[in-house]
C-alpha cells in the first residue's frame, strides 16, 4: 500500500522531507480525486508528478457506493497519509464503520488518534519553536541591519562633522591671526633692523606679534597658533608663548606641510605629529601683494579631540543600544504574536483531525479570516459525515474492528459504554485487552463465531455477561481485518435468574403448602390433648409446666405453618390505588422511632413524577417494613446510614432501600430468597421469601445487590400497570426529604 515519495532524480538516493512535500502532495491528490468520477472498486495505482517530484499513490474502495456518489464521499473514504516514521505516502484502505475525519483526509496507520496527536504536537512544538525562530531572525534582521548600518554611518558622519567643525574653526582662527598682522614681516622692521642678523629679527618680530598671539589663543582654550615666515624659514610666534616659546627660531622639517602649503599657496588641515605633538593643524598661507610671505596657523590636541568623538559615540552607542532594544522587543512580541496565532490554528487543526465538533477561538485579522474558514470547513465535514459512522455509533451492540495484525482500529459508544474502554485503545493489540481468542481465530482462520457466551472484565472491575459474534472483514480480494459484535446481556441473565427464582420458590410454594396442612392437623390434636390433659391435673401437679411448654412451642410452630401458607398463597385482600411516594412515608413514619433509638440517620428522595399503583397496601407495607429491619439490622451498634428511594420508569416505579451496613457475602446472594434460609440467630428464614412472593403476585420483582463492608442495596419494581416489566428510566427532578 506505501509507494516511497523521491526526488525525481533517484540516484541521489534522497527522500524529500514531508514538510517540504505534505501541503503540495495532498493539494495534488485532492485535486486529481475532485476531477476522478465513480470510485475504485479494487487497487489502482497513479503516478503523477509535481514541481519536479515523483509521486505515487494507490487507490482502493473502502465500501459499496453508487456510482453517482457525491465526490465528499469520495475523498472522505480515500484516506490519504504520509508516515513521520519511513517519509512514505500511504493509503490505508481503513475498512471500519467508525472513519476517522482527519483533516485533509489522513489517517496514519496504525497509530491511535492519541499516539498521533501526540506525535504531532511534538512536531508542532517543534514547528512552533521553528517559526517563532525564523521570524525573530527575519525580522531581527530586517530592524538590526539597517539600524546598525544608520548607526555606524550617522557616527561616521557625526566624526566627519566633528572633525569639519574643528578645522573650520581652527581656519577661522588661522585667518584671524593673519588678518591681525597688517602688512608683512618688513613692515614690521624699521629700516635699519631690516639689516639685523636673522636671529635678532626674528627676537624683534616676535616680541611685536606674541601679544597678538597670545590674546587669540587665550580666546580659544586648547588652541595652538602662530606665524611661520618664509624669508627666515622660522616660526616667529607660537602662542601660548609660555608653552612653546622655546620653539621660536626653529625652521620645520623639508617635508612639513607648512612648506606645501607656502609652495602651493593653499589652506591645509592636517591629523598627525607635529612640533606640539599629536594634532590637528589648520594652515592658511599668507599672501601680501601677491607673494607668499609665509603662514599662520593654528592646531588642537588630537585627544582633546578624540575626547569629544568618543563621548559622542557613547551617546549615540546608547541610543542605538536603546534602539535595538526596542526592535528586538518590537521583533520577539510580533514573533509571538503571530507564531501563536498559527499555532492555535495548527493546534485546532490537529484537534479536528479526531473530534470534528471542536472549533477554532475566533481570531482578528486575516487570522480570523482563516479561522472562520476552517470552522465552516469542518462544520461542512461534520454535515457530511457518513452514514455508516452514524448508525454504528447508534447501534445498542458493543463493535470493535482491527486490521490483519490485530491492532485496533474503532470502537462504537456501545462498545465503550459495555466494556469501559475508550479510544485509548485504538493502535493496540486486541490479544492486550482480551485474551478471548474467538475474535484473532476469526482473523487468523477465518472461522466464524455466533452467539458464544462469555464474561468480560468491565474497566471499572465488575463481570458483566455478553455474547460475542465475529466475523471477517475484506474487499472480495483479501481480508482487511476481523470484527466482534457484542451484546450485554446483564438485564437478560436478571430476567432469567428471576425467572429461576419463580419457579424454584412456585415448587417450594406448593411443598410448603402440603407440608403446612399435614403438619397442622397433628399439632391441633396435641395442643386439644395438652389442654384436655391440664383439665385434669392440679394447679401444683409439677406435669402442668411440662404442658405448658408443649402449648407454647405447639403455637410456635403454628405461626411458622402460618407463614408456610402465607409463602405459598399470598392473597391480595384489600387491592386500592396508592400512592407509592405516600406509602414510604408511612412506612418510615411507622419506623422511625426504632431508628432515632438505634441511632440511625435517614434519607427519603422521592421522584415527584411517580403515578399511583393497584396494590394491597398492607402486603407492600410488609414487604418495606421488612426490608427496612433488616436493613437496620444490618447496621453497626454505633449506627449508620439509609437511603430510601423512588424513582419513575416507562411503565412503573423502583423503590430502593440501601444500607451502610456489613453486606452480605456473595455466596449467600442467591440463596437470601429461599425459604428457611437465615444468618441470623433468630428467625425462621422467610421474611425475604415471603416478600419477593408478595412482589411477584402483584407483577413486580425484587432484586438485591451488596458488597461486603460496603452495604446493600434491595430494588423493587412495581408496574403502573400488571403483567409488565421495565422497559426503561424516565428522566426527571426528584424531590429529597431529609429525615
């Protein structure tokens, strides 16, 4: 049934995933089977190919349709699967009465709906974790990016603009300090110190222009400035002259960019060492009357500098740190957010693969859009359910179905309700849950079983009686499974125990009631001779005391010929409409001063739909009178607890009379109706025997269950109408008195 689901190019020998395949595959098989007329009466195997893969699959018939079935029908019956386990597609020809509505139509054989849910929410984690996975990285990538690349080109710009606004201040500085020397160095000079050594002019020179330069570098804090003259190669001024007076006189090196600058006559800005150190040199040449005559500049620490770029980084590192911040939590809730919409649609989704009546919470947005189609979508699966599914689950019989390995394959409600076994069990092996092997030598042989008795273990731990008949499953060609239909035959093997119990009381009836007529004639002579013979003997005569005991055991035992004939022919002498809810409370009004004594607490709930019934009131009332000793007999010396109860059925009423006391054993439940038969240490055994005969003159039937330690329960049923028995429990309110 499996056809392996390749790449086309077979030779590299690789399986495509089913994440990759299943939504396309199954959109590929629905589409053929949409345009596929008729259904498959035996295997058909199709070949199609999509996107570039081989796909093979197979066809079956699952069941009889006509030919003009709706084409729903169809796919329904086509149960299409990929295996988590081989990677494989398969078909599973799923021949039971209970189709499982997997969404879109797939069934996974072998596994129960349980083990397969399961399966799927670990794959669903997984693809939860997946998704919310791709999309923090997709969308961390689409905030981090940018923001890192505008963070680094905003600081890189901000430097650039740092670095501008420094040179262009220090070239305002540098042109004020030309500006502020009017003429030229020899103009500076009188005549006759134009002739002085290059030495003592440069002393003159600066002594008339350190003022100057000193105040514009007391302006600018941090500043460097001066005058270079190119006549006498020399820095004539470097203010702060306190700091780098001493570097006046001094030429600068052949390849400074001083001398560039002088060269070329254009302003330059320079990063490097200098005569200060490391720094930023603005130069600005200049120029009177045409010539060159040398520069003036000014400069700045580079860690001055570099101070004031690192504090702008740190702030705008922050504020970018910030910014990620905010797009990674903007980026992990929009991931959740969506990750959990899908996999609430995923999880939905999985829970309608088992149970079509789930639906999908209501979402916002295109998610509620989908939502909404998936809940018509399943509403419509649910209206086109089969046929086959529905009276299977409405059959009184218990099904179970399993394929050829004897694996479990459906179960019906009755079959959950008879046995206590629930879905769970499907996927597993029938020989693990009954060791019966009526229903695997049908699917090992063939052999058909019809009607075979046997006890089933319920899940709750009672025995209950059913017949058991199986029975093969195939398509013409080949078995495809076996199933067992079974009946629970708990109220016909009651019916036939009461039954038995009629009879055996009716033969016992009639010997009591011969034996109770030979037995009374001679008593009734001894009592008359006993009594003749006390006529004759004295008061003091010690034989008078023998006689009396005799009339006093003889009246004994008329009382128990008394009961034989009551067991044997009850009558009904006084037939009238009671009122059954009315008759327990006199009942218990009656008995209600022994219980106070013996500490007893009661409880009367009683069923305000119960309709009269013709019965001998005074017969019932001894019936419950009875009953409600023994059940206050039953109790321990410290007291204890009973329930009294009516109910209304289809056509009579259950009155229940149940006790907290010690139980009775289970070897004496089918003996506790037979005459004589007692536990006590009094009495003579036919208080029950007398009662269930004075129920079943009157068409009804007592029945009694108990466990040991836990109490007992007696169950009467009388008809509304005679010679009927129960068909069924009328549902209603009940109305509870407290006594």
């Amino acid at each position: 049934m499996c056809r392996e689901l390749n790449r086309s190019n077979r030779s590299a020998g690789h399986h495509l995933k089913i994440s990759d395949a299943m939504l396309d595959v199954l959109q590929l098989v629905q589409a053929y089977c949409n345009k596929t007329e008729g259904v498959f009466d035996h295997l058909v195997p199709r070949a199609l190919q999509h996107a570039g893969y081989n796909v093979s699959f197979d066809l079956v018939k699952l069941r009889d349709h006509p030919v003009d079935v709706d084409i729903f029908d169809i796919q329904k019956h086509q149960a299409l699967a990929i295996n988590p386990e081989t990677q494989t597609i398969e078909l599973p020809h799923q021949i039971n009465f209970e189709l499982l509505n997997y969404l879109p139509f797939c069934k996974i054989k072998g596994y129960t709906i349980e083990r397969l849910i399961k399966l799927n929410d670990v794959e669903g984690i997984m693809q939860k974790g997946s998704l919310r996975l791709r999309l923090m990285l997709i969308l961390a990538f689409a905030v981090t990016v940018p923001l890192i690349g505008s963070g680094y080109l905003l600081i890189h710009r901000s430097e650039q603009a740092l670095m501008n606004e420094k040179e262009n201040k220090l070239f305002g500085i540098a042109h004020t300090l030309d500006n502020a020397m009017l003429g030229n160095f020899d103009n500076l000079l009188s005549e006759k110190e134009k002739s002085l050594p290059r030495e003592a002019k440069i002393k003159l020179l600066n002594a008339r222009l350190k003022k100057i330069t000193d105040q514009i570098v007391l302006a600018n804090p941090g500043v460097g400035a001066g005058y270079y003259s190119k006549d006498l190669d020399a820095i004539i001024t470097y203010g702060p002259s306190s700091e780098y007076g001493n570097t006046i006189g001094e030429s600068i090196a052949p390849d400074h960019k001083g001398r560039e600058v002088m060269t070329e006559g254009i302003p330059l800005a320079i990063k490097g060492p200098m005569v200060r150190g490391n720094i930023l040199n603005s130069m600005v040449p200049m120029f009177r009357n045409g010539r060159v005559i040398g520069y003036v500049w000014a400069n700045e620490l580079t860690e001055s500098i570099d101070s004031q770029i690192q504090k702008m980084e740190a702030s705008m590192y922050l504020a970018l740190g910030l910014a990620l911040l905010l797009g990674l939590g903007i980026t992990l809730f929009s991931a959740n957010m969506v990750s959990a919409s899908v996999q609430l649609i995923v999880t939905g989704l999985r829970r309608l693969r088992a149970d079509l009546n789930h639906r999908l919470p209501m979402s916002s947005g295109e998610f509620g859009e989908i939502t909404a189609a998936i809940n018509d979508m399943a509403q419509n699966l649910r209206n086109t359910r089969s046929h086959t599914e529905i009276i299977m689950e409405s059959m009184a019989d218990g099904i179970i179905t399993v394929d050829t390995a004897g694996k479990v394959t459906a179960l019906n409600a009755a079959a959950t309700s008879i046995t206590g076994l629930g879905k769970e069990i499907i996927g597993t092996d029938y020989s693990d849950i009954q060791t019966q092997g009526w229903l695997l030598e049908t699917l090992n042989t063939g052999k058909t079983f019809i009607g075979y008795e046997m006890d089933f273990p319920h899940a709750s731990g009672r025995i209950v009686p059913i017949s058991v008949s199986t029975s093969l499953l195939h398509n013409g060609e080949k078995p495809l499974g076996a199933v067992v239909v079974f009946k629970d035959l708990t109220d016909r093997k009651s019916f036939e125990e009461r039954v038995r119990r009629v009879d055996r009381l009716a033969a016992v009836g009639e010997l009591a009631a011969g034996v109770a007529h030979e037995i009374r004639n001679p008593l009734t002579a001894i009592s008359g001779s006993v009594q003749l013979m006390l006529g004759e003997i004295s008061e003091d005569n010690p034989i008078r005391n023998f006689g009396n005991i005799i009339l006093k055991e003889v009246s004994r035992l008329n009382v128990v010929v008394e009961d034989l004939l009551y067991f044997a022919r009850p009558s009904k002498n006084f037939i009238a409409r009671i009122q059954p809810n009315e008759l327990i409370r006199e009942t218990v009004e009656l008995l209600t001063p022994s219980m106070k004594k013996d500490l007893v607490s009661l409880q009367v709930i009683l069923d305000p739909d119960v309709q009269a019934i013709t019965v001998d009131a005074g017969l019932i009332k001894q019936v419950l009178v009875n009953l409600l000793l023994n059940a206050i007999q039953s109790l321990p010396a410290q007291g204890g607890h009973i329930t009294v109860t009516t109910h209304s059925v289809e056509n009579g009423v259950k009155l229940g009379i149940q006790d907290t006391g010690e139980g009775i054993a289970t070897e004496n439940l089918v003996r506790i109706f037979d005459p004589f038969f007692t536990t006590k240490d009094r009495g003579t055994g036919l208080g029950l025997a007398v009662s269930s005969k004075i129920i079943e003159i009157h068409h009804g039937y007592l029945e009694v269950e108990s466990e040991l330690g836990v109490g007992t329960l007696f169950k009467i049923f009388l008809p509304y109408e005679s010679s009927e028995e129960p068909k069924g429990e009328t549902s209603g309110e009940s109305e509870k008195e407290i006594i």
